[in-house]
C-alpha cells in the first residue's frame, strides 16, 4: 500500500508566513536622545581606567574613582586618584647607583697650534756688577814649610767680594774660594780657608787667609803636627799688586 506523508511535510513547509515585504507592521526607531548618549559618555570616562588629559589644574575633575590617571599639561605631571585626592605620580624613581667605568676613548688628535701671545714687558734693568779692583798677592815659603801660597781678592761695584787662595809644596795644590755681600762680616776682611795637610802625618791641616787692619795678607797655616799648633806667614800690602777697573 502506498504512503503520501512525505508530499504532505512538504508542502507544510514550503507553505509559511509571508515575505517582510508584504508586512504592514512599522519598524521600530533607532534615534538615541542626545543627553543620553553625553551622559554615557561621561559615565564611561569616569569607569574608564585610561588616562585622561587635561590642559590646566583647573580642568582637574573629582577624585572618585579609584587610581583615576590625568595628565596635566601645564603642570607637566601625571596625578593619580587615591583616597578621595589626586596624588602627583614620581616618574623619576629613586637615584641608581655609579655604573661601571667606561673603557678609555681613543686618544684625540692634536688640536691646532694657539695663537702667539703678545710680547710680554721689558724686565728691568740689572745692577751692574763689575769688578771695580782686584787685589793678588804671593809668598814662597820656606823651613818647616815649603812651597807656594797665592791670595786674591775683587771687589764688586756692589761693595761684593769674591776672595780665592790657595797653597802648593811642588807636587800638590789645594785652593778654596769664598764669596761675602756687604751685609757680611767677612767682607771686611775677604776670610777664607780650605784644607791641605802639609806637615807630619795626615790630621786635616789646613790655610786660613785674610787681609788684616794694616792692609796686609796674615795666612796661617793650622796643624797640630808643628810647633805651637800654627804657621803664620805675612805678605806685606807693597808686596801684592792691586789692579783698579
């Protein structure tokens, strides 16, 4: 026996309501009032946790919501709501330590030659200080001693002395030299000794020469090895040359 059900399913299906087209029902409206959607957008500003900028500090809005962010660009700083208070945000953190020395640079090049500087002022001029006279004087000596003993003197157009001496037996020489200012004691007398031991054993003898107030050379010849400790020989002044300059 044969069955229909499957033609009838069919055309239950096919057989449903009308197109939209032929609807005469009205569809509903999509305006949005405009105070509406400003006070949304205000609500989602202040839920929002995104940052907000603001111009100057009196733009600041309330503190009421938590970990608020603002940006205030006159003030050039981050606040942060907490507590019912905006909090200025430290970016700066707290100071690190010295790092590492670097490595040595290469060494640069030479900079460029300075220029010359300027010619700097004449000193003044020195004080003349020539020799003015010169006093020389000589004895060869005899007896306990033998040999030759010089003197010489100059003195300065400063009132300056510059003495020398010395003393030799034909074999050896020994010389001293001495320089005094005015200031000086021994530029009275143009003192001077130096050491050379010419009698008995070596027991550092030694000359000392002077001009004494006769204007005389007195040299003494010092040593514990000859009689009475001393030698004194003298050149008289008519004796010595003295030269004028």
């Amino acid at each position: 026996m044969k069955t229909f059900t499957p033609i009838i399913l069919c055309l239950v299906i096919s057989c449903g309501e009308a197109p939209n087209a032929a609807s005469n029902e009205t569809p509903a409206s999509t305006d949005v009032d405009p105070d509406q959607e400003k006070q949304a957008s205000e609500d989602n500003a202040k839920n929002s946790n995104d940052a907000l900028f603001i111009q100057a500090g009196t733009e600041i809005p309330a503190c009421d919501v938590e970990s608020k962010l603002i940006y205030v660009q006159v003030e050039k700083t981050f606040k942060v709501c907490a507590a019912g208070a905006w909090n200025n945000v430290d970016l700066k953190g707290d100071q690190g330590g010295v790092g590492a020395a670097g490595e040595k640079g290469d060494v640069g090049n030479a900079g460029s030659a300075g220029a010359t500087g300027a010619t700097g002022a004449a000193g003044t001029n020195g004080t003349d200080n020539h020799v003015v006279w010169s006093m020389s004087c000589s004895k060869v000596i005899s007896g306990t001693l033998t040999g030759l003993i010089k003197y010489q003197v100059d003195q300065l157009a400063s009132g300056d002395l510059f003495v020398y001496g010395s003393a030799a037996n034909g074999q050896l020489e020994s010389s001293g030299s001495q320089f005094y200012s005015t200031k000086q004691n021994g530029s009275l007398t143009g003192y001077m000794s130096f050491v050379f031991d010419m009698a008995g054993t070596y027991n550092v003898g030694y000359w000392s020469m002077e001009i004494n107030s006769d204007g005389n050379l007195k040299a003494i010849y010092h040593d514990s090895d000859v009689a009475g400790g001393a030698l004194t020989y003298v050149v008289q002044s008519p004796d010595c040359t003295k030269m004028e300059f």
